[in-house]
C-alpha cells in the first residue's frame, strides 16, 4: 500500500474548563478523542457529523492551528507537531485550508491583491503567475482584484478564499464546512468549483461538512464522527447504501429525498435525547444513551474500528446488517450529480 498524503493517529484535544475568580481547573472538554484518518493523493475524504462533534477542531489539528494534546499528524511522511513554526513554514505550501465564514477570514482593510499575494510574502517567494489569473481559475474577473471583502457576495467572497488556499500550489486543502453558509444554488457552483480544481491540479480534500448530500456529491471515502470520535468509514458508495453504524443510518435518514412517494414510504429514524457533553461524556460507547440498539455491553465497553468489509470500518458492538448492493441507492434517491450539473450549465 502506498504511504498516504497525510495520516493522523489518536489525535486528542483536550480544552480546560475554569470557573471562578481563582480560574480553578473544574474539567476538560473532550474536544476530540482518539481520531485516525488517513487521506490519499488525489481523493476526497468527506467528514460529517451533527454540530459539537468535533469536525472544526480536527481541521485545525490537521493544519497544526491548533496544538493536540496527544496524537500525530504527518504530511508525506513528515512529522507535523515537533516542528517549530519555523520548520513548519515551508509545509504549509503544500497543507491549506478553506474555512468556513470567508468574511472572518480575510483581511477586512486588504484588497484582493493583497490577500492573495499574502501566502507569497509568508513563504518569501515570488508569484509564479498574475493574481488576474487566478481569480479567472475561481471564476471572478479580474478587476475585483483592486476591490474590498466586504464588496463582494459570500459565494464571491468564497471563491476568494479558494483562490487563497491554491495560490501556494498546495497538494492537499482542508475544506471546513465551505459551502454551509451559502444558498443552495451558490453552493452547487462552489462544490463544482473544487471539483475541477481536484481534476486539475490533482488535489486532495478533507470536506468537513454536516450536508451528507454535499458530501456524497464530492468526496471518495467519508468519516462519520459523533462525540469527537469517528464511529464508521467506509467509501463514499458503501457507506450510502449500507451503512453499519445505527448512528449513520440516523444521519441518512435525515436528508430529505426529492421524489415524495419515497419519502412517505421510507422509515424515519427519531434520535431522543440530545447530544451528551464533551465536559463528560457516558461511559463506554458514547452513541448507548441515544441509539436504539444499546445493550449491557455498550455502557462497560467502549467499541473500537474494526473492520467489517474491505474497506470498511465501523465502532459499534452490535452493527446494522449490511446491505446487498441495490439500483435505487441512496444517492442515486436522494442526491444525484445532474442538479449539480444542471446548475454548472445555467
């Protein structure tokens, strides 16, 4: 097996919890807890989860924004967390990220020019090609490169952190839920924006996201997470038409389906009770207090990854039955490339 673009292994971050005027110490959150992924040159690696899960923070783990407690990260090999700022500098070229609120970050007072020459100046390096060019590549024109953030629409402001994070040439982008904050049509241009770019400059993504149809639409492999833990991974099309995790089936059951005839008819799975705290999280499997399925063993014993597929992997002790391959998949129900291609060619 080829060594991976980047791997992290049991990353752990903890956030301390102070009350008072003394700032005594009453806890940790268990922000993430215990979380391995691996991601491939060239694909896609989809991360979902319902908020509070602790998608936000592995992006910041993997990108080194933030430190981890415990745990690796690596990029092609190379150690990330014992670098210093200074030896992690010229990593960054090939390690970008695309946050969530482009407002929030980019530069209010810093034209376009400035903001996507900003990454040259960091690295001490001289543009290899026109900041006109590259707004083109994003789909702006090339005057907008003299205007403001605040001039611009958020699917506009969007495009320009995406100009951002490529101008660097990176090899692999971290996506923090990109498209969450736009309209759906906006969101359509934008995922199809990154798909070309993927094609070709033969990037990787981690997408962080909690729309599984967004999801489905973009990436090779997804990770679910629940409490800052990844319960199930599997390929994108084994995870949509045979999810294991009774967790993921809620997930899925979620997503609204376009034909309504199938939407009557499918059942609707109701998850009670809300999402335990991170301050103190239920004994053994942290998914028992709300899954259906909870027996004895899952309050003793906390479920690791194992593998139950090639290729897939699910924590849980007792698992949904897998799936026989169908001709009405998920996606195929619920989530088809042609609404995507329809808004490319309107």
């Amino acid at each position: 097996m080829n060594a991976p673009l980047l791997e992290a292994r049991d990353l752990v971050k903890r956030f301390p919890v102070r009350h008072g005027l003394t700032r005594r110490l009453a806890g940790h959150v268990r922000a993430v807890d215990g979380v391995s992924l691996r991601v491939d040159a060239g694909e896609t690696l989809g991360l979902v989860g319902e908020s509070g899960c602790g998608k936000s923070t592995v992006a910041r783990l993997l990108t080194r924004l933030i430190e981890p407690t415990s745990g690796t990260v690596s990029v092609s090999g190379r150690e990330l967390t014992t670098l210093d700022e200074r030896l992690l500098r010229p990593v960054r070229r090939d390690l970008q990220m695309i946050f969530q609120d482009p407002f929030s970050s980019l530069n209010p007072r810093h034209t376009v020019r400035q903001i996507l020459t900003a990454p040259y100046r960091y690295q001490g390096l001289t543009p290899d090609e026109p900041v006109e060019h590259l707004l083109e590549r994003v789909g702006l024109r090339p005057e907008h490169a003299a205007r403001y953030p605040h001039e611009f629409s958020g699917g506009q402001a969007q495009r320009i952190g995406i100009a951002r994070a490529l101008a660097l040439r990176p090899e692999l982008v971290v996506c923090d839920e990109p498209v969450s904050a736009l309209d759906v049509s906006v969101q359509a241009q934008i995922l199809n924006l990154l798909k070309d770019l993927q094609r070709e400059y033969g990037l990787a993504y981690v997408f962080i996201a909690h729309d599984l149809g967004a999801v489905r639409q973009i990436s090779t492999r997804v990770a679910v997470m629940y409490l800052g833990t990844v319960v199930e991974t599997a390929d994108r099309d084994t995870l949509y038409g045979s999810a294991a995790h009774p967790y993921t089936h809620a997930l899925l059951s979620a997503v609204p389906l376009p034909d309504p005839d199938a939407e009557r008819a499918r059942e609707r799975i109701v998850l009670h009770g809300d999402l335990p705290s991170p301050l103190a999280p239920p004994s053994g499997c942290p998914f028992r207090t709300r899954c259906p399925r909870a027996a004895d063993r899952c309050a003793a014993d906390r479920p690791v990854l194992r593998a139950i597929a090639p290729g897939h992997e699910v924590a849980c002790h007792y698992p949904e039955p897998l799936q026989p391959p169908s001709s009405t998949s998920f996606a195929e129900k619920s989530f088809t490339e042609k609404s995507f291609t329809e808004e490319r060619t309107s």
